[in-house]
C-alpha cells in the first residue's frame, strides 16, 4: 500500500470514526421521565444538529376523564403547549425556533386544526421559515391528542 492511500485512508477512518456521530441526549428539566419510563429522549445531538422527538397537543381533560371539544380555543391551548414544550427542548440544546430547519407534523384532522395551528405557530416560528410538512394521520398515541410536532434544528457547536 502506498503512503498516500495509507493516509486517505486513515484520513477516512477517523472522519468516520464512532466519536464523529457520538449522539448527545437532551433532557430538559422535567422531561425525564420520557427516558426513564419510555426510553426515548426528547432530543438527539448529532454533529451540528439537534433532531427533537415528537411532542404532542393535547385536548382538555376532565376530572371525569372526558375529553374536551376540539374548540379554536382548545386546539390554540394544546398547540401552545406543545410549541413551549419544543421551545424548552431547543433551549437546554442551546438554541431556539430562529434555527430549526425542518417541521413535520402529523395531524389527526389536518383540515379542521391548520387554520388554528398556523396562528399558533407563526407565534413561534418567524422568517426565514424552516421546510414544513403536514401529514393527516388516524391518531396518535392517546385518542385526545391533536397534533405531533416534530422538528429538526442546525446548532453548530
């Protein structure tokens, strides 16, 4: 083997080494239990980018244990919640909603929340707007849950 092959190739090995994709969790104060009861975190470092775990809006919920109507009103509260949720997330990765590149959502019924789901976003989110996709779905992990919200940010360290 050549000296220049032997160095391109070490060269390689070490761009590509185990340390160079080490995966950093981020666990806001009051999210672990994500980890400890559902083995997942609520977010990934990854180089310079910090993909966050789905969080979700939820609709009210009784004493009784009835769900609330999907109201303007109600769907606004849950999707507030949610993007606060995914503000806390980007925060303790050191950053916020001025980097994240990417959204997807996935909405249990896309037609009847987007309008709602738009005033409360544009709350959050401001230009230049990251890609986002909006994906009309069944339902999610509980029946009361409005939307997930998953997002990908750029953080260069």
């Amino acid at each position: 083997m050549t000296t220049t092959r032997a160095v391109t190739l070490a060269a390689l090995a070490a761009l590509f080494s185990i340390s160079a994709f080490a995966k950093e969790p981020i666990v806001p104060k009051g999210t672990e239990k994500t980890v400890t009861d559902f083995h997942y975190s609520p977010a990934i470092r990854a180089g310079d980018f910090v993909y966050a775990s789905g969080v979700v809006a939820w609709l009210p919920i009784d004493e009784q244990g009835n769900v609330g109507p999907a109201t303007p009103e109600n769907m606004r509260k849950g999707f507030a919640d949610a993007f606060d949720t995914i503000s806390a997330v980007l925060k303790e990765a050191g950053g916020s909603w001025d980097n994240v590149i990417e959204m997807t959502t996935y909405h249990t019924e896309l037609e009847d929340q987007v309008e709602a789901f738009v005033q409360v976003k544009d709350q959050y989110v401001k230009a230049p707007y990251p890609a986002w996709t909006a994906i009309d779905i069944d339902q999610l992990f509980r029946k009361h849950g409005l939307v997930e919200i998953k997002v990908i940010a750029h953080l260069p360290k």
